[in-house]
C-alpha cells in the first residue's frame, strides 16, 4: 500500500469512528431521555401565616403615648400591659369636675332642707362620704342656709308686728263701736219716750222727726264701723296669708333650683363615667396570649389616632403553614395532599434543610397576588411537626417569603423538549 492510500484509509477510519461515537451518544442520550423520568414541579412563591387571624391592637381615642413595655417578637399574656397614654390632661378633668360635683352636692343637700322647710342643715355621712372637700362646701352652704332662713323669719316678724298693729286696730273700732251702740241705745230711748209724748200731745211731731233722724244717722255709723272692723279684719288674714306663703314661696324656689342642680349633676356624672372609662383606657393591654408580630409605635411622647393599629399579635395556639400563590396557568397541576418542597430564603441556605409538606387547601376563585398584582389561586401548604424540628432553633414568624416547589407527575427527559414543539404545532394548525 502506498503512503497516499495509508493516509486516506486513517483519516477514513477516524471519520467512520468519529461518526460511529456520535450515533452511539445520540442514541444513548436519546434513549436515556426516551425512558428516564424526572419529577416535575409547579414553581410559587409564597409566605408564612397563620391559621387564624393577627389580632390588631388599637385605642378608640387615641393620645400620647407614656410608655411603650414590649418589643417586637416578645411572648405576652392576655391582660398584660402594652403601652400607657400621658393621662395628665384627663385626671386634672376629672379633678375639676370632681370638685364640682362635690359642690352641687352638698348644694343639693340645702336645697332638699329648704324644699322641706327644715329648720337645721346638718352635716351627714352622706356628705362626709363626698371626701375631704365637702366640708368646706358645707360650711359655705350652711351659711346661706341659715342667712335665708334668718331672712325669711325677719320678714315674718314684721308681718306679724303688723297684724299685732292691725288688731289694735280693730280694739279701736271695736270701742268705737260699742260707744256708738250705747249712743243708739240711749236715742232709742228717748225716741221711745217722745212718742209717748206725742201722743199725749205734749210735744210736736217735728220733734219726734228729728230723734228719728238722729236714729238712723247713728246706726249707719255703726254700719260703718262694722265694715272697718271686717275690713281690717281681713287685713290680717291677708297678712297671715303672707307669712305662710314666706316658706311656701321659699320652698318652690328651693325646688326649682334643685332642679337645675340635679340636671348639673347628671350631666357631670355622665361626663365622669366618660372620663373614667377614658382612664381605665390608658392602660393598652393584649387581648390574648401570643406574641408580639409587628409594632407600629417606637417613639414615647408620639400621638397616635383613634382605631390606629399600634401592634399585632399572632395568637399563643396559633398553628403556622404556607400560603402560596399560583398561576392560572398551573392551577390544573395543582390538588390536595400534593407534596411540596419548601426552602426559606430568610435562613442560610448551606445549613438550612429543605421542609417537606403537604397541599391541604386551594382557593375556588382567583385573588390578586399582593406581589405580582396579577390573579393567581391561593395554595395552602401544611408542614408537619416533625419537619419543623428540621429549622433547630430557627423560628418561623408570619410574612417570611418561603419557595414553595409543588411536586407533579413524572415525565421523560424527552417529553420536557417535545412538549412545547407539540403544542407550537398544534397550535399553529388551529390559526386561520
């Protein structure tokens, strides 16, 4: 063989198994991609929550805050306090219309003596029991107490000195009248005694004329006095009528003062209990046991508004899973008891294991993926206990992103690059 065919034969050769080598990798590589099968997976992006709603925590009337006793990730039990509001404001109200109240109290108390017609105002337990300021408030009261009453029996003194006055009165008409019913009688006489004359004619008639006249002169006199003395006399029941409508004119004026008094003292009361249960407000607590999730107040001295979020709370019985939000798209590759893989971003990923769970809930309607903004199905994702203790020590909290990899049916290497040829054709058969 001569040296040219030697070369042709070689570089033949090493072509023949060049060629034989690539039918060999093509076929094996084809028939590993025709008969091995990898698990799929739908891809999501999720989140830690909770099973049950965060509980907000929030004032009704907002204020200032004083003291802030917890920070965020803190356990707390129901009842404990969160934050105190800056009461100064509220307790020096409370102060004024305190005092004001003790006022209108014992002021009450004297207008109910009056009202009754009372002659003393004493000092009751009732109103010792109102504090230390009821006394002086006593004292003050009791002077006006005992000023009306002196007035009133002042005016009734004069009003009796002057029936005293109008019944000497009548004792003067009353003389009067007893002297005039003498001179009557004394006319009558002698008017009797001149008809007995006149009949003997040893007088004239004119002389009789006259006596009689005189007669009924004198009795219209004594009918004049009569009407004094009745007059007067009803002067002094007029006067007596006075002094009783002293205290009955006192007592209706007691009554209608104590009227506008007690309406003042509702109207306090009511403002009181409004301001007390402001105070009893100023302590925030936590409505139950969990812990503190997200605090939205760090600054004392800040003013937050009525119904403001000041803090959430995930609550102490509250289980943990992941919620995830899928495609439309991919919905169909979805059910329940799906497996799902999950890792956490949050943690180190060259210490922190993958989690095993299990798919126990999947939305009826799409919802709008608060990341995306686009519609997706919300995908619940149950981890068990046993995968927890996985973390060692790292703590789940609500909001921490999670991958969530839900596992699906096994396919061929080949189906993965044939698929979407597949479809492309079909689809691109159906188009006019």
């Amino acid at each position: 063989m001569t040296e040219a065919g030697s070369s042709e034969f070689r570089i033949r050769g090493r072509v023949v198994l060049g060629m034989l080598f690539a039918v060999l990798l093509v076929g094996g590589i084809g028939g590993w991609a025709a008969t091995s099968k990898i698990s799929g997976a739908v891809i999501a992006s999720g989140s830690v929550v909770v099973d049950q709603n965060l509980k907000n925590v929030q004032h009704r009337d907002g204020g200032i805050i004083s003291e802030i006793l917890v920070r965020e990730g803190d356990e707390v039990r129901a009842g404990q306090v969160l934050f105190r509001l800056d009461d100064a404001q509220t307790r020096a109200e409370r102060s004024i219309l305190s005092s004001k109240l003790v006022e209108l109290s014992v002021r009450r108390a004297r207008l109910e003596a009056e009202r009754d017609r009372a002659t003393a105002f004493p000092l009751t337990d009732a109103l010792l029991a109102l504090g230390p300021e009821a006394r002086a408030q006593y004292d003050g009261e009791l002077r006006i107490f005992k000023g009306n009453l002196a007035a009133r029996e002042s005016e009734k003194e004069q009003l009796r000195l002057s029936i005293a006055q109008i019944e000497d009165e009548v004792g003067g008409l009353l003389a009067q009248r007893a002297a005039k019913a003498d001179e009557i009688a004394l006319v009558e006489d002698q008017l009797e005694r001149t008809r007995a004359l006149l009949e003997k004619k040893l007088v004239e008639q004119s002389r009789l004329y006259t006596i009689d006249r005189e007669l009924v002169r004198l009795r219209g006199e004594l009918g004049e006095i009569d009407a004094s003395i009745a007059r007067t006399r009803n002067r002094i029941n007029e006067v007596e009528i006075q002094i009783l409508s002293i205290d009955e004119d006192a007592s209706t004026a007691a009554q209608q003062e104590l009227s506008t008094v007690e309406t003042q003292i509702s109207e306090i009361e009511d403002r009181l209990a409004a301001i007390n249960d402001r105070l009893s407000r100023t302590d925030i607590k936590a409505p139950i046991d969990g812990t503190i999730n997200e605090l939205n107040v760090h600054t004392v001295g800040g003013v937050i508004t009525p119904a403001e979020v000041l803090v959430t709370i995930v609550p102490q019985d509250a289980k943990l899973n992941i919620r995830a939000m899928i495609p439309p798209q991919s919905i169909d590759q979805v059910r329940e008891d799906q497996s799902a893989r999950l890792r956490f971003p949050a943690f180190n990923q060259r210490v922190t294991p993958e989690l095993h769970g299990k798919v126990s809930y999947i939305s009826p309607a799409t919802s709008k993926d608060p990341v995306s903004n686009q519609p997706a199905y919300a995908v619940h994702v149950d981890v068990p206990a046993d995968e927890l203790a996985k973390l060692e020590g790292q703590r789940l909290v609500p909001g921490m992103p999670v991958e969530v990899y839900l596992t699906t049916e096994e396919r061929t290497v080949l189906s993965y690059f044939v698929k979407p040829i597949v479809d492309r054709f079909s689809a691109a058969f159906r188009e006019r």
